[in-house]
C-alpha cells in the first residue's frame, strides 16, 4: 500500500530497470531457452520532441513486440502506441522511435516494448531539460512523496493526506482496480501543491469503481513526482490516529535476524511511523505475505526501530522460504522473506541444488470462459505447483486454486486449467503456478478463444 518513487530516486529507478524486469517479467516462450534470457534496452540517443534511439539485449527471436511511450513513473502501461518492431534474430538490435506530440515537451518519458507472448521490457529516458523543476519546485527537493488515507465514505469519497510533497506541482489524481497501483486509472481530479509539505484533500470514487472492496488511488506530476496507495471502499469513523501520520515521512522497513526453523522468525524494523497497529502475515514465498495468515499484531509504539518475533504457522512449517508482511489499516506496509532454516547452522536439503534458472510459462491456448493452455520453460523436476488464478494486475497473488501439478522431469510441458466461474466475462486474467520450495511463476491472458 505505500511503495513510492519520486524525482529523487530516478537514477535508482533507471539502474535497476534490469532488476524490474526480471521480478516482473513474463517470459513466456515454448520454444526452449536459455535460463536468464530476460530481454532489455537502453537508451543511446535523444533528440528532444522528435526521437529516441535504443539498443537491445538478449531479446527472443521472431518476436512482434508493441512500442509505447508514456508519461514518466507509468511504466508506459497503456501509453501511446508509436511503432511495432520485430525482433529477427534476436538479440542484440537498434532502433528509432518518434516521441508522439502529446508528450512532447515533458522532462522524462517512460518507453515500453512488449509481444503478445509475454515478453516486455521498459525504461524511460530525459527528453526536455527545459522542462525540468524550476529552482525552488525541485531543485531542494529531498525525499519521496508520500500520501495516506484519512477518511473513506463508501462509494463516495475518500480523504488523504500527503507528506513531503514538492511544491507548486499540478498532480493528476487517478483511481483504478485494486492491484494496479492507479496506473492507467480513471481521472478523478487534478491537484495543485502549493507550498507543498503535507496538506488533505478529497476525491470522488467514480461510478466504474463503486462496489469494490478496495481501490487503488495515485497521483503523478508530468514532472515525474509520484505516490500510490490503497484503501477499503468502507465508511470509517473519520479523522486519523493522533496525527502520527503528519510527521512521519519516509518508508517502513524491516529485516530478518534470526530464525529458528518451523518455529520462529526475528525481524528488526526501522522508520516504522508510531502508534499504529499492524496486522503480521506470513505466506508462501513469493506472494509478499499478501492475503497470508495472520500470526501476530504489533503495536509500532514509539516507532522507529524495535524487534519483535513471531511463531511460524503450522501451515508454513516444512517450507524452504517464507513471506512475512506487517501492515497497518492506515496504508502503512513492509514485507519481506526468509529462509526457514536455523540461523546458528545447517543449511538446506540438497533438493533443487543442481537446478538453475528461473521457471516461466506463456500461453498456448484460450478456450473463452473455459480453459488455458500453458506451456512451461525450464521448471525444476518433480516439484509439485498449485495453480491460481484472480484478477488481472494481481499476478493472482492469493488467487482461486485452479489446480495442482508435478512437474515431472521438469523443462517444457504443457498444462490445461479450467477458467473458475468467479473470472469468466473477464476481459484479462492472471495466472500463477508456484510451490512450496519458493519457485513460481505468472503470467496473463486475453480471456478469448485462440485459433
């Protein structure tokens, strides 16, 4: 609920594109490839409102891969399209593309390549230094844009209040399905900062996303500030708790110290904001601990630093990795994961040693409200996955369980699940396979029949 970027961080964002790409990618190929294949591009050349030149690495063969470019902190989800590129061989190409008028003129623009086979990659690149943050609405600037939320009247409105915004910057305010960050959402309003700082303000929860049980909310500056977050569409009592969210900025995090295996974890937090509840979760790996079991609650007190430790559940114990999240009704999230062995010795049991890579599925075939068809890459042997599937943009984390399967002799194999009756008439939908040892894999599809 609180993962933030802001102008601040953008060189971090830019060197860890590779990163981004490889714990969201979907690299979904049947044909047989080499482990680590994740195909990326850098920017080599910009000439300003006109174009911008790219080189790629280690793309897949014979791929039709879409062009988009949007504006800066979206990813380019849902941007402009402004060319389709085949990849040929592969590899290693270069490419030029024009920068559409509707973002000509801004500071940063954000570039993504994408194949209907689930194939993507993204980066962003500076295009109009004239139109970067004027003295006093950037150049002091420090820190990360932050807002939480206050109040929510059900299907109604809901309250935030920002923390450390810039000044003097036009945010547009969007709402969107639970899972998507805000990205490419409904437009409720604009918002001037002003002075900056911390200030509230409320917005309309528009038609399309009355009746859901939460939504996401974001707002973003063309000069590319931005803050996401998320609230239950419930009527709450109104007014925050002790006004310990005015002074707080920065973000919670923790870290594991030890463990003692199927019986406890100790984590140490820091920054935590003070007098909050937060709910403690543990899940399999890989899911964040989201929608896992409750093992805990934790006051944060004064805040800051302080340790605490929690029992591992019965339903984990026996698990190679483990998701533990603490989060606060406030908005306020840290998650993390750790290895459930003892931390004063041992080590793991030799299972998956001689496996390396990182399993992925595409999609083979789509019978409309019926079922899919995957074909799997390079899966570790004789490891059994559960099947899920749930909304689109939730990498179907905490999903309906569609189906389980062993992996066999592991590599490429094809599997057909059946579509669950709460997603037909969805337009697209995740899916996921992961297991008890820590590996998975996710991927989507348009929910209509193939040839």
């Amino acid at each position: 609920m609180f993962s933030i970027f802001s102008k601040s961080s953008f060189k971090l964002i830019q060197g860890l594109v590779a990163l981004a790409v490889v714990l969201g990618v979907l690299l979904p190929n049947p044909q047989p490839i080499a482990a680590y294949t994740i195909p990326t591009f850098s920017i080599l050349e910009v000439v300003e409102d006109a174009s911008v030149k790219i080189q790629t690495a280690n793309f897949p063969a014979g791929q039709i891969f879409t062009v988009r470019m949007g504006k800066y902190g979206t990813l380019a989800i849902g941007g402009v399209v402004v060319a389709t590129t085949n990849s040929g061989a592969g590899g290693a190409f270069q490419e030029t593309y024009t920068i559409p008028d509707s973002l000509k003129g801004d500071y940063r623009i954000a570039i993504r390549m994408d194949s209907p086979d689930g194939y993507y990659s993204y980066n962003w690149f500076v295009n109009n230094t004239d139109a970067a943050p004027t003295p006093g609405s950037g150049s002091s600037y420090t820190g990360i844009p932050t807002f939480s939320i206050l109040e929510v009247a059900t299907d109604d409105t809901v309250k935030i209040r920002t923390n450390n915004f810039p000044k003097d910057q036009t945010f547009t305010v969007r709402m969107g399905v639970y899972g998507t960050l805000g990205v490419g959402g409904v437009v409720v309003a604009t918002t001037n900062s002003g002075a900056g700082g911390a200030f509230e303000e409320t917005y309309t929860i528009p038609d399309s996303l009355k009746g859901d049980q939460r939504i996401a909310i974001r707002m973003d500056s063309t000069a590319g500030y931005y803050a996401y977050n998320w609230f239950w569409n419930n009527t709450t009592s109104g007014g925050s708790s002790g006004g310990s969210g005015s002074s707080y900025t920065g973000i919670p995090t923790f870290s594991i110290q030890e463990v003692a295996a199927d019986d406890t974890v100790k984590i140490r937090t820091n920054n935590f904001p003070a007098g909050y509840e937060f709910k403690v979760r543990m899940g399999e790996y890989g899911t964040l601990g989201v929608g896992g079991v409750v093992v805990a609650t934790t006051n944060s007190g004064a805040g800051g630093v302080f340790e605490e430790t929690y029992t591992i559940p019965d339903s984990l114990k026996g698990r190679t990795r483990i998701a533990i999240r603490l989060e606060a009704a406030e908005g306020f999230y840290a998650y993390n994961w750790f290895w459930n062995n003892t931390t004063s010795g041992g080590s793991s049991s030799g299972s998956g040693s001689s496996y390396t890579g990182i399993p992925t599925f595409s999609i083979k075939a789509v019978v409309k409200d019926d079922t899919v068809t995957v074909t799997t890459n390079n899966f570790p042997a004789d490891t059994d996955f559960t099947v899920r599937m749930g909304a689109y943009g939730t990498l179907a984390a905490g999903g309906v369980v569609v189906a389980s399967f062993n992996s066999g002799t592991g590599g490429a194999f094809e599997q057909t699940f059946t579509i669950p009756d709460g997603l037909k008439g969805s337009s697209r939908i995740a899916i996921r396979a992961d297991s008890s040892l820590g590996y998975y894999a996710y991927n989507w599809f348009w929910n209509n029949s193939t040839d």
